[in-house]
C-alpha cells in the first residue's frame, strides 16, 4: 500500500526558508501528479502548490508566488516545496497529496495524503 510521509516542518521566525519533502513508500508514482496544502488553525485545508508527472508544469497559490517552489525527484519518489520569505500567515499543517493528473489536485480527488507536517512561523 502507498504510502506519503512529510518532513521538513518546524517553527521558524519570519523571513526565513524550509523545505518540506514528501516521500512515496510502497509503489510508485512516477506518472502522478503532486500537491500541496495546509490548514491553517481554526481553517479549512487549502490548495497550495502542483506538479505535473512530468514536473514541467507547477501552479502555485497567489500569496505564494515568488517565495514558494514545487519540485519533484521521480528516482526519489519524492516531492518538495521550498518555501522562502515565510510569513506568520503561512503557519499551519502541510500536507502533500497525489493524483492521477493535475487537474484532480484538489481536496476531493486526490488519492493518496500524507499525515501532514507543522509549519509555525513567528514574528
């Protein structure tokens, strides 16, 4: 069975970088499509970042454009979100997800979740 496992979170102070890796145990999934997302506290989960399967194409959330880049290592079968020039506003619990092409990354349709990684950033 496929598994995701997050790691690379922690509590950082504003205008600082992580990067969050999110490996695939048990199968691969070379040909799916990556997401990102978080939830912030007392919020709902929410779109961050996507990758092709062929990590040619990468849609980011707004607030996130400049400062967050999605990549993946298909001979890893990892995905990665750096993130630069955090902000308190990006705190809360990432989670990467993968689906069957890049138009299912949504909350809905993804098929497969990590149990999510903390991201605190302070002020």
């Amino acid at each position: 069975q496929i598994q995701l496992l997050e790691s690379g979170g922690g509590l950082v102070q504003t205008g600082d970088s992580l990067r969050l890796s999110c490996a695939a145990s048990g199968g691969t999934l070379r040909l799916y499509a990556w997401g990102w997302f978080r939830q912030a506290p007392g919020k709902e989960r929410g779109f961050v970042a996507a990758i092709s399967w062929t990590g040619s194409a990468t849609y980011n959330l707004d607030s996130v454009k400049g400062r967050f880049t999605v990549s993946r290592d298909n001979a890893k079968n990892t995905v990665y979100l750096q993130m630069n020039s955090l902000k308190p506003e990006d705190t809360g619990v990432y989670y990467c997800a993968a689906a069957i092409s890049t138009e299912r990354v949504q909350i809905g349709s993804c098929e497969y979740w990590g149990q999510g990684t903390q991201v605190t950033v302070s002020s």
